[in-house]
DNA sequence: CTTGCCCCTGACGCCGACGTCAGGTGTGAG
DNA sequence: CTCACACCTGACGTCGGCGTCAGGGGCAAG
C-alpha cells in the first residue's frame, strides 16, 4: 500500500489529484464546494488529499457525464462511502438508474436514426 | 392523407405542433429562431404548420437528446431534407454518431457503477 | 535574493435550451 | 358583443459545471 514507513499516508496536493484524475484544478475546488469531497489542510493552507482522491473525483466524473447533479451525488454518497442506505437512499439509487437507463434508450434511438441518414446519404450521393 | 377537398394540406397552428410534439410552444418558437422550423403565416401573422413539422419537432427533441446542439442540427438537415451530402457533411455525420456512441458506452459504465452500488447495498442493509 | 511554479480566495463570465413576464392582437362560441 | 383562450413580439431570468481573471502567499533551486 502507499504509506510511509511511519505509518502515515503518503497526500497529494490539488495539482496532481487534478492530473491524476484528468480534469482541473478549478474543478476540484468546485467538488469541494459542493461538498463531495474534502481535504486536510497545510499549515499554510494548502489542500492535502489522500490516494482514493484521484478515484472520488474519477467517480464523479462518471456520474456528472450519467446525467446526476452534484446534488444528487451528495444525496447517495453515504451509499457509496458508508455502504449503508435507508429506504428512501435505496429508492433513489434505483431511480437514477431507472433514469439512466432512458437516456441509453434515448441515445440508442438517436444514433440508429443517425445511421438511417447515413445509410441513405451513403447510397444516395 | 390529410388533404382538403380543395388539394391543399390542413394547417395547424403553433399550440397543436407543441401538444402534438410534447414540447411547449416556446420551443416551437426558438426551433424557429434557430432556423431549424420554417412557418406560413396568416394574414394576422400566426404561425400556420404542416403536418410534417410535428415529425420534424420530434427529431429535434431527439437530437437534442443526444447531445447535439441547434447549430449542429441546422448544419446537418440538408442531408435529411435534401438527401444529398458533400464530403463534410458526411464527415459530420459519422463524427456525431461516434459521439453518441462513445456517450452511450459512458452511459452503460455509470449504470453498472450503479448496479454494483444497488447490489452492495441490497446485500449488505 | 530572485525566479518560477504551484497554491489560495473571491467573484464575474459563459453557454444553451428554453421559462416567464409584459403588453398587445386574433378568434371562435354563445 | 363579450368572453375566454390562443397567439404575437420582445426581452430578461435560469441552472450547472466549470473557465477565467484579479490580487496575493508558499517553496525549492540557483
């Protein structure tokens, strides 16, 4: 594991989290913000990071692109981070996937319609 | 088909496109704006419609769906008005079709990042 | 010490597809 | 004729995930 040989953890700070991850540092700021992450400080003030930040923010990512709102990401991130939910977290959850789930049908929709104009752009010069 | 005694179409006003298309009559309006929806007029200036533009509003939505944008839409309705397409256009066609593909598979990895969660969760109350 | 790079906190800007409000006109039923 | 409802043209508001600029502090190398 990455951990240092008196125990502590090795922390990053904003700039490499925001490679790490692929998007900026603004953005990791934003995350922050809004609640969906956090970070110990530097006696000086600087953000410091654990290792798992990189993969939050890759997670995020992912939800931002499925179409979720960052608060929608706080509202189920006990389910991810505590891995306990309650009824209504669970109903949540499914609805979200339920949702994604139209945007595939929505999307699937569109590109085969895409490929009917090509198939008869193509044929049809 | 839906011709009058006298040859000509029934017109529909704007309010019928957006009930008809399940969008409201703003939207009817900006497609217009955005040049992607042209319209008759009546002597007072109302926007009178053929039967085909609630197909076409549908489309629109549909696009719209997939993440293109009125410009893209507008660059790419020759080829579904005209039937015909230069080199670019087709170029243009293929480049959103792998965009909606490539959205599409990022769609299918959140939904099973969900999945993994919804199962964890089950499992583990 | 200086140079260069990274970091900090505000705070305004942006974009796109509309929503919405204001103030006025058309239209069909009774 | 009146009433209710649909329609018209501006034009400003919204929302979310950042981009970007302003102004100022760390921190290691040379």
């Amino acid at each position: 594991m990455s951990v240092t040989v008196d125990g502590t953890e090795r922390l990053m700070r904003i700039g490499e989290v925001a490679r790490g991850a692929g998007v900026s540092v603004r953005a990791v700021r934003y995350y922050e913000q809004q609640g969906l992450l956090t970070a110990d400080r530097s006696p000086s003030g600087q953000r410091l990071y654990r290792q798992d930040a990189i993969a939050r923010v890759r997670f995020f990512q992912q939800m931002y692109a499925a179409g979720l709102t960052s608060r929608r990401i706080t509202e189920l991130l006990p389910c991810w981070d505590a891995g306990h939910t309650d009824a209504d977290q669970r109903a949540m959850l499914r609805a979200e996937r339920e949702r994604i789930q139209a945007r595939i049908d929505d999307l699937v929709a569109a590109r085969d319609r895409l490929d009917q104009v090509i198939a008869l752009t193509d044929t049809h010069p």
